[in-house]
C-alpha cells in the first residue's frame, strides 16, 4: 500500500467523537470526504470517515462506530494517511516532485531534495553541491515530466545560486 501523508490529528472536538486535523493537503476535496480509509499513527490503524466539515482552520472528523470522545483521544497527535489508490486527482502530489532531476536550460543543476511550504506557495530546495530555492509557481516552472523523472524551471537572474 502506499501512504500518503494528509495531517496531523491536533486534539478532539466535544464529547460525540470528533477530531480536529490540521492539513495542508493539496486534494483535500478527495482525502476528506465519507466513506474514505484515513490509517492514523505509526501503526497506521484503519478508519473510515463517517462525517465531514471545517472548522476554523481545522478539519473535523467522525469515524464510523467511534461515537465517544473516550474512542477518538488515543489518535491526538498522531499523523493522518490515506492510501494513494483511493485518491482521484489531475496533477502530481508534493511527494512525487521529491528526488527529479532539476534543469535549466538543460542544464542540470540538482536534484529536488525536499519542499519548504509557506503562507505565499511552496519552495523547492534543490540540492547540488550549492542550494537553490526555486519557488513552485508556473512563472518559475516550466515542466513537470514524472515519466522522465525530470523538472524544468524557467531562467530568471538571480533565481539560482551561482558560485
């Protein structure tokens, strides 16, 4: 099974079984919705969304059969997946971009070594020697290829470290 990472259960939410997750996930429409398998903690322990909704800046979640905040505490502060096949999405997951090889004007220049996420966009770091941080806008991207294990960026003076 492959596991992709959604959140994080951050505490529960009143006495009827709810949990509050904090997620940045970018399908979320797809991951958050009845009837999906979420796996929580380490041991990936298997539950199935009963009830959706947002709250503030959180999004709330029963399990089907888990009626009872007493059902539901064990899962504070424990990382939220959902296996990768449940999922329908046009496009790529943060995860997929991690490790392709970086070009500019077929040039290469690293590889993406991990994603930085801030209020604004998402930051790649990519790593070669030197570090560059190329934001993940389509002004800065020019090509995502997951075929060829290959990432295109657009050129622009001072976008990358030059030693």
């Amino acid at each position: 099974m492959n596991y992709i990472f959604i959140g994080d259960v951050v505490n529960t939410h009143g006495l009827k079984g709810e949990i509050r997750i904090v997620s940045d996930f970018k399908f979320k429409n797809q991951a958050f919705q009845k009837g999906i398998t979420f796996y929580i903690g380490k041991d990936k322990k298997k539950e199935i969304v009963d009830t959706y909704r947002i709250h503030k800046n959180y999004d709330m979640v029963t399990f089907e059969g888990k009626n009872h905040i007493d059902d539901v505490i064990i899962y504070k502060n424990e990382p939220v997946y959902v296996n990768r096949s449940d999922l329908v999405y046009d496009g790529y997951l943060d995860e997929d971009l991690i490790g392709l090889d970086v070009y500019c004007n077929d040039k290469h220049i690293g590889n993406v070594a991990s994603i930085l996420k801030t209020n604004a966009h998402e930051i790649l770091v990519v790593k070669n020697g030197s570090k560059h941080m190329i934001p993940n806008v389509d002004e800065f991207i020019k090509k995502v290829d997951l075929e060829n294990n290959r990432l295109d960026i657009n050129y622009m003076k001072g976008l990358l470290n030059e030693d």
